[in-house]
C-alpha cells in the first residue's frame, strides 16, 4: 500500500511515522510531505532516508492513503485536491469535521461511516472528544445517553511544538525558585508567554482554544466536544456543555464526565456495557492496603504507560437524579411558603456571624385566603376586619 503524510514534520506526523512502523502497516511506499520551507530535506523511517517534498507542488498521483496533519488552512487548501487524484484523504485537522458529506469517524465507534464519503476525505474528530467517544458509545446503547456535562484538562501537546517548548522553556527558567509560588503568584518572573494569554508552567489556564465570536462565550475547543459528539453518536439532540482547561503536562488529556441518560442505570451495568464492548476500560481505583478505599494509587493515568491507546475510565460513580418529582396537596405548598423567604449567606443583607453556614428558611404567618372556614369559632372578627383574631372578651 503506497501511503503519504502531509506535515510529517511536525509532531503528529512524527507519531504517525511511528506508529506506522510499530505495527507494521503494509506500506510499500511511503512518501513526506511538508512546507516550502522543508523541502529537500530527509527524514529516516524503517532503516532508510526519506526526502520530503513540498505539499503545495506536489504530485500525489499513485497513493493510496494520504494523511494529513498540518492544520486546518493547509487541510482546506490541498485535501480535495489530493482526493481528486485517487487517494483515501484521512484529515486529522478541523477544516472537514462539520461537512455533512465528510464522515467523522473514531473507528472503535462507527467504522461503518466511512462507506459514505463523497468527498474522497474521512475526518477524525478533536483529541478530547475522541477520548471520551470510546467510553460514551456502550453506554449510550445501554441507557440512551440524553446530556453530557464535560469539563476536560487539556495537555500542552495539544498545542503543538510550539506548547511544549513554552512549558519546558518556563519550567525551566523559574524551577529554582517555584517554591516561591506558594505564598505570592508573582514572586517569580516569569518568560513572556507566547502561545498562551498567561504562564502555563505551574499554572491552570480556564481556557482551552480561541474564544467563538459568536455570543455564546465558549471556545472553539468547547464547541467541537459538542457537535462532533452529536455527529459521531449519531444523537443529533444530544445536549452537551463543555468547559476546557489547559494544564502544565507535556502529553495526555483527562476527562470529567457527567452523563445523563434517558433510563437508569447502574455502575455495575456501565462496568459491564464497557467490558462487552472492549473499547474502554471502566473500572475503579486501586485502593492501596490499609488506607481508606476510593485512593488513586497504581490506577491508569495520562502520564502512565500502562493504559495503552486505549482510553481508561479510572473512577465510575453514579450521582443522585437531578431534579425533583412533582409535589402535591399541601406538602408542595409548605415547601413554596419555606422557601419564599430565605436568609442570603454572603452579599447584602447576609445572616450575622455565628448564624448557621446555609439557607435557613424564614417562617411566615399566613391566613386563610378567603377568611374563616365554614363552621369555625373564629367567625366575629374584632372590628369588624376580615381576618383579625375574634375578640374573645365576655361582654360587660
């Protein structure tokens, strides 16, 4: 099979090199290609050298598969063009993930999308969502999956190079003093940073991606967890918000997820739909002997090689229902007449010191709304006022 890589020099290309070579893909011939300004020069693979050649000139007449990863501007600008001279496109960039006539595959989850590609291109989606699509498929066949409340914690790789080096260059410039952070964020000078708003080293950046102009305040990241999980579990209606964040690790992203399903269904079910499935590990934390159970100690983890390519779900917990049933007769308006008047715990008007840390529910006097009932003793009102105490005096 004769296979292409367009950005091959840059990091994914280099895993895609690897990993051609670390299962021994059926490549007959191998071609690279990257910018202008690589071109001419070699790259070794397998034993011998490969002269890369420059993507925007070339002819790619003879291959079989191309796969690019070197953004989404140069995806746009060459993947047609590729398809229409015979070869497969697989397209790790963002430029097709939303084309209704380019399938969005993560192979473990719907291979059979891959039937229909009009285009000659098969995207595959963002790293975040292809980590949790693994896991969420078995679960949606299961349950029927009806919203997911996502908050991932993003590795500098998914940056690039140019991430890394960022972190490396400010860990190293200010690992003598960090110590110092503990006390006072500023007590170190930091390098001025250049492909994140702040520092990243010893920090936590809230967000992940370039923020959307389009009202909603969320980040480009934020907005593919959400619509390529609808694409790729074919749940057009699927509710998903999404909250990422960067974080000071060279490689590999983690997931919290809240999912919500449309039937109940129980942790030792979820185990048993990701073991059937064999696309996920679901499983808990290796609770170490003699401490409280529940610690993460030898359990899998991003920087851990012991997860494979897999992704691994480390803890599984079920959560009570959200939301409340119905309530009825006088219960419900008890409960109204409590919580019509609460005392704030912080801001304006919050309860003094030493009053309880929470909500406390004022009591409230309340009459009958439309006076007296029927038969009752209270049916002369002092002065003649609807509502009043009766006067209970004997008469002089």
């Amino acid at each position: 099979m004769r296979v292409g890589i367009v950005g091959a020099t840059g990091q994914v290309g280099g895993v895609m090199r690897g990993i051609l070579a670390e299962r021994k893909f059926p490549v007959d011939e191998l071609r690279l290609f990257a910018s202008a300004r690589s071109a001419g020069s070699t790259l070794e693979w397998e034993g011998r050298e490969i002269t890369i050649e420059d993507a925007s000139a070339a002819d790619y007449s003879g291959l079989d598969i191309v796969l690019f990863s070197a953004g989404g501007a140069t995806s746009r600008a060459l993947a047609e063009k590729v398809a229409s001279q015979g070869a497969v496109v697989i397209d790790n960039s963002s430029a097709w993930r939303g084309d209704p006539e380019v399938p969005l595959v993560v192979s473990e989850v719907n291979p059979h999308a891959i039937k229909n590609r009009p285009k000659g291109i098969i995207a595959n989606p963002n790293c975040t969502t292809m980590a949790a699509m693994p896991v969420l498929r078995p679960l949606h066949d299961e349950a029927g999956l009806t919203a997911l409340i996502a908050t991932t914690y993003q590795a500098v790789s998914g940056s690039g190079l140019a991430g890394v080096a960022e972190l490396k260059g400010q860990a190293g410039a200010v690992a003598d003093n960090a110590d110092r952070l503990t006390f006072d964020g500023g007590a170190v000078e930091f390098p001025e940073p250049q492909v994140y708003k702040r520092p990243i080293a010893y920090n936590v950046i809230p967000l992940a991606g370039n923020l959307v102009d389009d009202g909603s305040f969320e980040t480009d990241e934020e907005q593919k967890l959400r619509n390529e999980s609808r694409k790729i579990l074919e749940i057009p209606e699927l509710k998903v918000s999404g909250t990422c964040v960067r974080v000071p690790v060279f490689s590999g992203h983690s997931l919290q997820v809240n999912a919500r399903f449309a039937r109940p269904v129980s942790v030792a079910r979820v185990r048993a739909a990701g073991a059937r499935s064999g696309r996920g590990a679901l499983g808990d934390p290796d609770p170490a002997p003699g401490r409280r159970s529940g610690r993460l100690v030898r359990g899998p983890h991003p920087r851990g090689r012991d997860g494979g390519e897999r992704p691994r779900a480390v803890r599984v917990e079920r959560q009570p229902a959200q939301g409340r049933r119905p309530e009825r007769g006088p219960d419900r308006r008890a409960r109204r007449r409590g919580a019509a008047r609460l005392i704030p715990v912080t801001g304006e008007g919050a309860a003094p010191y030493g009053r309880r840390p929470f909500l406390v529910p004022r009591r409230r006097r309340v009459r009958a709304p439309f006076g007296p009932r029927r038969g009752s003793s209270r049916t002369r009102p002092r002065g003649g006022g609807r509502g009043r105490r009766p006067d209970r005096r004997r008469p002089r």
